[in-house]
C-alpha cells in the first residue's frame, strides 16, 4: 500500500520517509551547475577572445596563457551545464560526475584567481555547496 498516513511523507510498512530536502537539494544543485556552467562558457569565450576585462598578474605560480584558459574554462562549463542538466533529468550517474566536476571546477577558479578574484571566489563556495548538495545523505524511497 502506498497512501500518504496523515501527510507525514510515510508510505506504508518497510520504506522510509521520504525526504523533500533532498530532491530540493539535488534541483539546487543542478540550477546551480547549469548557470555556472554557463558562466563558465561565457568567462571561457571572454579569455579566447583576449579581451581587456582580465586583471594580468605578473610572475603568478599557476601562470598559463590566457587563450589556453578560456579553453578550459569553456571546455568544464559545457561540461558542467550538461551535467546538470542530467541532474534535472535524474541520471543516477549525474550526482558522481557532478561531484567531480564541481571539484575541477573549484580548482579551475582557484587557479583563475589572479584573473578574476571576487567571481572565482563566490564559484568557489557555489562549486562547494553543489558537493554538499550532491554528497548529503538522501532518505528517498522508491517509486
């Protein structure tokens, strides 16, 4: 039997209680790696184009070519959109790889520091809370 007993999310003998948090994070998660994908797509397109918008630190550890960044960020942010847009699917795949590349992502913005600091800060948290959302413990029970 699968009534709903008094609205309290508890469907019948041997299941658990469903956990509307969950589903709520994980579409968090997926808006949240779709939009940044996108942004990382335009910040990517804005790096290969060699625009002005970029601050140039000189002698920076983790120095790489402007062009070759915008690469890589155009490269992860179509990568990271279209995973979350599995996510909004419901691929089971999606929450491993969604981990993944959330933590590319966050190394990508850590070594994209000297060039945009205050966004690469708040991808930073953004790709921080997208592996909390992914990672935190589900209660969900099956359809």
């Amino acid at each position: 039997m699968a009534s709903n007993v008094s609205g309290t999310g508890y469907r019948g003998a041997g299941r658990e209680a469903e956990s509307p948090w969950a589903a709520g994070w994980t579409v968090a998660a997926a808006f949240l790696m779709v939009f940044g994908g996108i942004m990382a797509i335009f910040e990517g397109i804005a790096a290969i184009a060699r625009d002005d918008v970029f601050v140039s630190t000189p002698n920076f550890t983790y120095e790489f070519s402007l062009t070759g960044w915008g690469w890589v960020h155009l490269i992860l942010g179509a990568l990271v959109a279209a995973t979350g847009m599995a996510l909004f699917k419901g691929a089971t795949w999606a929450r491993a790889v969604g981990v993944a590349l959330a933590g590319l992502s966050m190394i990508a913005h850590f070594v994209w520091l000297p060039y945009q600091p205050v966004w690469s800060i708040v991808l930073i948290v953004v790709d921080g809370f997208i592996i909390w959302a992914l990672c935190a413990p589900r209660r969900e029970s099956p359809a």
